[in-house]
C-alpha cells in the first residue's frame, strides 16, 4: 500500500518536538527539549533562566531544606546530578555538610554566602573532594552540579580547602586566566579542578563560524550568542543533557556575535 507523501510528512513533523513534561508544570517554552536525531539537542533540555527566575512555580521544584526549593534538571537526588537552587527568603540557609566529590555552583541572581566568601550574580565556584560548608544569607537562584550528594552526617571528614572561584562577568576574564587555543578562532580555559572530584569544566570564546566540539552535560551561555548544533542561543540559555551521559555538542559564534559559554562535564 502506497503512503500518500504528505501523510509522511506529517509523521515526520509529529516527531520534531518533545516537551519535557518531567520540568515543567505548564509547558512553558522556556523547556523545550528538542527532538531531533542527528543533533544532541534531542537529548537536552533547554531552559530559559531568565524566564525561570521570573516564573519558577511554573516548574516542578520541590522542597529541599526550609526556604529552599530545587529543581532536578539530571540525574537523581541522592546521587550526582545538576539542579536549580531557588532560596524563597533574603537570609536562606543550609546546615554544614561534607562533599566527598566536587560541587559546582553558579549564582544565576542573587548571592550565596559561606565560610570562603560571598558569591554574587555571575560567581561561579567548585568545592573540592573532601570539603564542606554552611550556607547562610543566600537569596536567589543557583545551577548546582554534585559528582556526588552532600553528606549531613559524616562533617567529622571536612578537610581544610580553597574553593576555585571565577568571576564570569569580570571584563578582564580572557587575561586573568590561561586560555589555550585549540583552533582558530576558539579560545578555552581549563579550569583546573581536582582529577579525582569527578567533574571537569570550560570556559569557551568562539569568535569562530566553524563548530568547536565539546562533549559535556551542560553548557550556559554566559555571554554574546552561541551557535549550538544549528540553533542559535544568547545569554542566560541552559542546555542540559537529560541523563549523566554527557552529550557531544557543536559550538560556535554567530554571524553577529561572539560566543562565550562555560562547559561542565560528569
């Protein structure tokens, strides 16, 4: 039996999208996890952090700690994975507890508060294996990255420790740290973390229309507009692979900005 070429096609477009339900409450276009086989985006889901930290009920955060919402975006609480930290009051707080992997964490608005220092809109920093805090004063909004959970019990394992600590949004980024040129066009910084906390990371400009390859599980565009597998995203987009399996993504620049995005990786 012959299929008529345009029922085809509408099989074919039913499959172009998939809504990733598990996030978002109402759909919210912020979300969209496009289906598409030959790109990792089929495999991600896309937020917008502009849109979530004006709307976040419209997403299924629920509670962590009093005061203290999060949002899993990959893998499962009690095991590594990446979230959003929403503190509801001015003064949100976490008890001390250990890290025996490395945790990231970047301040999307607001500002975090422990023991090394405080982190505003645009901090970035990664706790080594072994360490620990206590969060105090914290209000906003924060991407959470855990090569394994934290521990409330075991705080008799904190060791002394210098968190890494990167300013995105400092103007003298590019000069202030060792950025190597893996190609032309194509600027990335390794930051240096420890090789047994589980976790590696980048910062990479691209002023470059050829595609850079990075295999990760998110990247955020920190600044201009990024080119990542054939669509375009500007300033405070969220790609996130759906799982821990980490996701080979092809950035690059656009036609009328430069790039800039910071990589993470399981």
């Amino acid at each position: 039996m012959r299929i008529p070429l345009v029922t085809l096609g509408l099989l074919s477009a039913s499959f172009s999208y998939d809504l990733s339900k598990s996030i978002a409450k109402d759909l919210p276009k912020s979300a969209i996890a496009l289906k598409d086989k030959y790109s990792a985006l089929s495999n991600s889901t896309i937020i917008d952090l502009k849109s979530l930290t004006a709307n976040p009920k419209k997403y299924n955060f629920f509670t962590f700690r009093p005061n203290l919402e999060k949002l899993i975006l990959s893998g499962e609480a009690n095991t590594q994975h990446i979230s959003i930290l929403w503190y509801t009051i001015p003064n949100g707080s976490v008890g001390l507890h250990y890290h025996s992997m490395t945790e990231s964490v970047y301040t999307i608005s607001g500002s975090q508060t422990d023991a090394k220092g405080v982190y505003p809109t645009g901090s970035l920093y990664f706790n080594p294996p072994e360490s620990g805090h206590k969060i105090s004063n914290s209000t906003g909004f924060f991407i959470l990255a855990y090569a394994s959970p934290p521990d409330f019990k075991n705080i008799d394992k904190i060791k002394p420790y210098t968190p890494v600590q990167i300013n995105t949004l400092d103007p003298d980024l590019e000069n202030k740290y060792a950025f190597t040129n893996p190609k032309s066009g194509v600027k990335v910084y390794n930051i240096p973390l420890d090789p047994n906390g589980g976790m590696s990371s980048q910062i990479i400009k691209s002023t470059s229309l050829t595609s850079y390859g990075y295999s990760g599980n998110y990247l955020l565009v920190l600044k201009g507009s990024c080119n990542i597998d054939g669509r375009t995203f500007k300033k405070d987009m969220l790609i996130v692979a759906k799982t821990i399996k980490t996701e080979s993504y092809k950035l690059r620049a656009t036609k009328d900005q430069s790039c800039l995005a910071l990589g993470l990786s399981f």
